[in-house]
C-alpha cells in the first residue's frame, strides 16, 4: 500500500495519533496536505521554530512555540469545534514527551480526539513514544516519493537548472530515464535534488553514465545508516565457471523489467553454500548485474541490540526500507551465522524470534525483492531456511576444478594489468589444486610482492612458488570440506 493511501485509511478509521517515522519531512508534510483537501480537514503544522500555524491562514497562533502552549491551543480548538475537524501535523513532537507537564496535556488530548475526525500526526526521522501513548498510536516508516513523483521531480529539477545554466545538455532515452528513475528509489526529496545537482555540476551534462554517480551518492547514505549497505555489482565476465547459476539467472533475466509477463512471478531468491572462498559473494553481486537490480547487503550482526526488542524492531526497519527500496536484490552473507539454529536458551528466545519474523516476511512479501544469501556451513543453517519456496533454488558452490582454476588465473592476472598469455596458466593451475578462487587470488598477489621484492617481472615461476607454499583450507579443513561435499551431492544443485 502507498504511504498516502495508508495514511488516508488511517485518519479515516479514525486513529487519534499517527507517527509518521520519515527522514522526507517536505515529501510527507506536502502528502499529508493533500490528505486533509480530500477529507475536507483543516491543516494545522508545528514546529517549536514555527509554533501552531493553520494552512490557509497567514502567521502563527499567539505563544505557540512551546510545546504546552501549543498543545491547550490544539485542546481550545477540539474542544470549541467551530471550524470543524483537523489534522495537526507536529514536527520532532515525540522528544517535547519527555516532559512530564506535555504528556500529560497530549494524554489529555488523546482522550478528546479518540473517536473524532482530529487527527494528530507526528513526523520525526526515528520512532520513539511513551508507553501510555503507543495503544492510541499507527506506526508508518517511509514517505518516500514513487516512481511518477521522482519523474516529475527529475523534470523539474533539470528544468530549474537549465534555466539558470542554457549549456545544460540532457540526453536521456525511455529507457535510459527508467533505470534512473529506479536507482533514485529510496531517496528523500532533497536528497534527489542535491544528488542531481551533483550529476550535472560535474560536467553541465546529464545522461546514462550519471548512474554511478547516483550508487556512489546511495552508497554513502546507506552505509552511514549502518543496516543496509549499498554495493556495486561485477559483470559475469569477472568470475570463472558457474555456468549453472548463469543460464538460471538468464532464463529469468526479464524478470523484474517493467513490461515483464505479468503471467511469471519475479523469483523469490537463490542460497549460495559451499566450500569458503569460492566466489558466491561474487556470483551474488553478477546476479544482481544480470537482472539489472541495485545491490544491498543487509549486515545480520547490526541487527542485535543488548536491549530488550532493539533487535526485532531494527530488522522490522530494515525491512520496511528494503520495501521501500524495491525492486532490488537483498543479499545477505553467511546467513547462518545471523539465523543459526538455536534452542533459544542462550539468548532469551531472540534469535528464534528473528528468524520467526524474517522467515515470514520471505513467505508473504509482495515487494520485488529478489533474496540472495550465502552460507559456509549447512550444519548451522535452520531446516525451515532450507525447505521448498524460501528459495527458488539452492546451489552448492565446489572447489574449481584445472580448467576453472585456469581461467580464474587468467581473469586474477588480467586483473592486474597483466598479460595472461605470457603465463603458463594450465602449469598454474596444475600447480594450485584444490585450492579456492579466493587462494588462487592470493597467489598472484604474494607472487607480486614476491617479484617486486626481488626487483624482477613477475612470472610463472613466482606464482608457482606461492602455490608451493600455501596450505589450501582444502587440506587444513579436509574432514569438514569432504563432509559438506558429501551432504552436497544430491540435496544441491552444482553451481
């Protein structure tokens, strides 16, 4: 459901209070107007810079800045009923219910408005009420402009700076103008309009090649939000083999476009395990190219919080912002280190109780999210992560066999700027079984230094003398690895 949607059944089913948790403070207040001219209420906004001000009236209310003034103001105007009901929007209100005086007076309030058409709408950028007040209170996360309204701003946005600055080129097809629309999902408001500043400042342009710009800009906001970390995808050239999980992901490569079949639902998601350093962190980030989807990681470990339903809440958040954020793919590493199968005793039942959440929010999504996890150890993994319809498929990742580990030579050299034709690299990986794609990588890097030290070219023979060296986990892990092979065989599908 849409936020204005939500909002608007909401304040018709008559909730007195609705906190409205969004970082979007100009989209939601401009939502939140339009609201109250469909229902024909009055719109009042505060703000302790502002005071009590009513939308079709110039000035604010006498001595309403402090929050207690405001709320016996708010109290007179219910109470009177002369104007007919309203909607009062109050800005960062919940940190004023800290004082003793304002709780009461809003209880107070609270109780005059239940089963009215007054409507009390908190906005602030994190959820916090007392616990007197939450049995009267809607929760929504979110307010984030949709597709058509980001259009609507790119247009206007461009047009302003065009005016201001005639060189402005914009060279942009349908689309070229969709994928970008998509990746600036999740934004605020402002956030669009700075990070397009920043588009075309760098060159007076503003086309297809802008979208890096726009995933480095996501980047930074999310990974200083901390849970959802925002990452770049790889193209399938950059990863050897997995010619299973690449004609899977090709079959379904239309997907999540816009004008797919609307007779195929979008895959669910895929679990990646297998042997440790085998490359399905990088086979996540080239499914996610080949759908064309923005990348997330959800970091598990964030999640937990030392105080009591901290960590159910976060992942809840979390949640909502990955909804918000769709349609993307949602990756999630080592997922059984975050829903280890646990009896619940060690934790007080936390674990259990999220696991319990998320595998419910996999079953009933609607969003088009397309989940990708790895895990290292099946053992760990909970049977209900495993059964039929969490994933669509699940895909066991083994050691490279010579002709992979050839061309993971070749790709790790190219890598460098080298030329692999000037390296034996059937010798090489001749000389690097069993080891993993992660070892081989290592090699090439300790024969570079190894070479560099020596103040000769890097050859054959250096990477060979690091594969000599190097005890693979394959052989220091050899019971653990053998066994996952062995539980692998017929429950998986090779990758």
């Amino acid at each position: 459901m849409l936020i204005n949607e939500e909002l608007r059944l909401l304040i018709k089913s008559k909730y007195p209070v609705v906190f409205l948790e969004s970082i979007d403070e100009e989209y939601v207040i401009g939502q939140l107007k339009l609201i109250a001219n469909q229902l024909d209420l009055i719109f009042y906004q505060w703000s302790i810079t502002g005071g009590l001000q009513r939308a079709d009236r110039v000035g604010s209310f006498y001595q309403t800045k402090d929050a207690a003034a405001m709320i016996k103001m708010v109290l007179d105007l219910v109470k009177s009923n002369a104007t007919g009901p309203g909607l009062f929007v109050l800005k960062d209100f919940d940190r004023h219910l800290k004082d003793g005086m304002v709780l009461r007076l809003f209880k107070d309030l609270v109780n005059s408005i239940r089963n009215t058409m007054n409507t009390v709408v908190i906005v602030a950028p994190e959820y916090q009420l007392p616990k007197d007040i939450e049995p009267d209170a809607a929760h929504i996360v979110g307010g984030y402009p949709n597709q058509q309204e980001i259009r609507c701003l790119i247009e206007n946005t461009l047009g302003e700076l065009q005016r201001h600055a005639p060189v402005l080129k914009v060279s942009l097809s349908p689309a070229d103008e969709e994928k970008i629309i998509e990746s600036l999902q999740g934004l605020s408001t402002q956030q669009i309009r700075s990070v397009l500043n920043q588009c075309v400042m760098a060159d007076n342009t503003f086309n297809i090649a802008d979208l890096g710009t726009i995933e480095s800009f996501k980047k930074k906001i999310f990974d200083n939000e901390g849970m959802l970390e925002f990452c770049a995808a790889e193209i399938k050239e950059t990863i050897a083999n997995f010619d299973n999980i690449k004609r899977w992901v090709a079959a379904r490569k239309g997907a999540f476009a816009p004008n797919k079949s609307v007779s195929l639902p979008p895959p669910k998601g895929v679990l990646l395990m297998g042997v440790q350093g085998c490359g399905k962190s990088s086979a996540i980030k080239i499914i996610a190219q080949e759908f064309a989807l923005p990348l997330y990681r959800l970091e598990l470990g964030r999640l937990y919080s030392q105080y009591i339903g901290q960590t159910e809440q976060n992942l809840r958040k979390a949640l909502l912002v990955v909804e918000k954020l769709c349609p993307l793919c949602l990756w999630i590493d080592e997922i059984e280190k975050g829903f280890a199968a646990s009896d619940g005793q060690v934790d007080g039942g936390v674990s259990q109780r999220v696991l319990g959440a998320f595998l419910t929010w996999m079953q009933e999504r609607q969003a088009r999210c397309f989940l990708a996890a790895t895990a290292n150890n099946v053992y760990a993994l909970s049977p209900e992560l495993l059964r039929k319809g969490r994933f669509d498929e699940i895909f066991f990742v083994d050691l490279p066999d010579a002709k992979t580990r050839e061309a993971i030579f070749q790709i790790q050299l190219g890598k460098r700027g080298l030329n692999p034709r000037k390296f034996d690299c059937r010798l090489l990986a001749e000389s690097s079984a069993d080891f993993s794609g992660a070892e081989i990588e290592q090699a090439v890097i300790s024969a570079l230094y190894s070479a560099s030290t020596r103040r000769e070219s890097l050859s054959s023979d250096h990477v060979i003398e690091q594969t000599r060296t190097t005890k693979p986990l394959s052989v220091l892990k050899q019971e653990e690895i053998s066994a996952l092979r062995e539980w692998a065989k017929d429950r998986t599908i090779a990758a």
